[in-house]
C-alpha cells in the first residue's frame, strides 16, 4: 500500500496548531495547579506542574453561603439574559434582513449608532435606578447588555445567506413572516444562534460592572463581582503589615477563584463547539 506523503503546509499547520495549543494549555492548567498548590510551596518554589492537593483555597471559598448564592445569581443572569437576548437579536436581526421598507432602515440606523456613540453612565444609572426602578434586581445588570450591535449585524448576514427561494415557496403557501422567522429561518440558522447566544453567555457570565453599579444586596452579587470583592479584600490584606501574619493563602486564593470563575463557562463551549466554527463562516460573508 502506498503511503500519503505529507505535505510541508500540512506539517507546519500541525506543528503551528501544536504550539498554539500549549500556549493555551500550559498557563491554564498552572492556574489549576497552583489553585491546588500550598501557599507556602508556592512563596518557596514558585508554580509547578504537579501540585500536593491542598484544598486550603477552596475550603475558604465554599465555607458559608456567599459563593453558592453567587452561582445562583450568575446562573440566572447568564440563562435569562442570554435567552432575552437571543430573541430581541434574532427578532432584530430578522427585521433588518428582509428589507422591510419603512421598517428595515430605521432599524438598522438604530442598531448601528450604539457601535459609534454612548449615552454615557450617567444618563444609564440614571435610567436604570429614577425611571425603571431596578435597583437591586437582576434585570437591572441584564438588560444594559440585551442587544450588542455587532452580533446583530454578523446575524443579519447570516439570515440573509439563507436560500430566498424557500422563502417565496413559503408565500406562495400563504405564510408571513411570522412563521417563515420561526418554523423555517431559525432551523435554519442553528449554528449562528448557537456562536451568538455563546457570546452572550461569556458576556452576563463575566460581566460584574452592571451588578457593582445597580446591585448593593450582597446576597444578590454575582460571582464575578463577589470573586472581585474577595481579590481585593485579600490584596488589601496582604499589604497590611500587622494582618501578614494572619493573611489568608493570598497566591492560592487568588488560583482558586479564577478556577472556579472560569470552570463553568468554559464547560459550555464543548456543547457549541460543533456549530461554533459553521456559524462564525456564515456570519463572516457580507450577504
């Protein structure tokens, strides 16, 4: 049997791919490790590849109610918001790629000036706490983020790549819009909704600004900002000459938290993985 001889783009592709993919690797799996690393291995020897499982980190993390009731709060942030946002971008993004005349243009314009221009956070606190009254409330960190602009329009071209034939068969048929949106142009754009409701979900998941500015109930705060109260508290610690002595695991913690931020959202990227790579082509070619 004859052997397939390389070629040299195929060895460097896989070589560039290799390294690439250590690059990544390598810095995450010393956060894990260090996470798990006792504080004074880490002040002595430095990282390490393998570490002797001290759970100091994480006992102080999961002790009391604060991070548990920070998951819960990040989960229903991340799952609300993503799912509100999905649908006013998809309804959007529908709009603007039919052409609707006196409706599509409008739109577009709308859409297009938050890429170029703020309001502001003044005018934003002011609109979220005196007129809609959503302080302390999830909302008031979900809907400042409801609609990014640029994923409207990178779903525009994906709804406008779709065969247009399908859709006169539909009229012809007798549908509107309506139903051509939900039982023909959704089906059919599975992958770019799975890549824009990823982006949405990284987005709430990570997003702690909105929650310090509209959120003082501590039982309410999101675990992107109880990670980043608990970061600061521990550095301003750490600097105190007369707390060093009693100064949590500082390196440690700090490992720990940014494991345990990242673990959840990262497990969501295997279940879009499969659409991840066919939705951004579809949305990257101008339709």
């Amino acid at each position: 049997m004859s052997t397939r001889k390389l070629e040299p783009f195929t060895v460097v592709s896989v070589i560039g791919v290799s390294l690439a993919v250590l690059a990544c690797a390598v810095p995450f799996w010393m956060i894990i490790s260090g996470s798990f690393t006792s504080e004074t291995q880490l002040a002595t020897t430095g990282y390490s590849f393998f570490p002797d499982f001290d759970f100091t980190a994480y006992k102080m993390i999961f002790t009391g109610p604060a991070v548990l009731n920070a998951y819960v709060a990040s989960l229903f942030i991340t799952f609300v918001g993503t799912a509100l946002s999905l649908a006013v971008t998809s309804g959007l993004s529908w709009v603007i790629a039919r052409r609707v005349p006196g409706i599509s243009r409008p739109l577009t314009i709308y859409s297009y000036l938050p890429m170029l221009f703020s309001g502001g956070l003044v005018p934003l606190y002011l609109l979220v706490t005196q007129y809609l009254h959503l302080q302390n409330s999830y909302f008031a960190v979900i809907l400042p983020l409801l609609v990014m602009p640029f994923l409207v329009f990178v779903q525009v071209s994906a709804f406008r790549q779709l065969p247009e034939s399908i859709f006169e068969s539909a009229k012809i048929d007798g549908a509107g819009e309506l139903r051509m949106f939900f039982t023909i142009a959704l089906p059919l754009s599975k992958p770019i909704l799975a890549v824009v409701g990823l982006f949405y979900a990284v987005h709430y998941w990570n997003d702690w600004f909105m929650a310090l500015l509209f959120i003082d109930d501590v039982h309410k705060f999101p675990l992107p900002l109880v990670l980043q109260n608990l970061i600061s508290n521990i550095s301003f610690t750490a600097m105190l000459p007369q707390l060093a002595e009693a100064a949590t695991p500082v390196y440690q913690l700090r490992l720990a938290l940014t494991t345990v931020a990242i673990g959840p959202i990262l497990l969501a990227y295997p279940f879009a993985q499969r659409y991840f790579v066919k939705g951004i082509t579809l949305g990257a070619t101008k339709g």
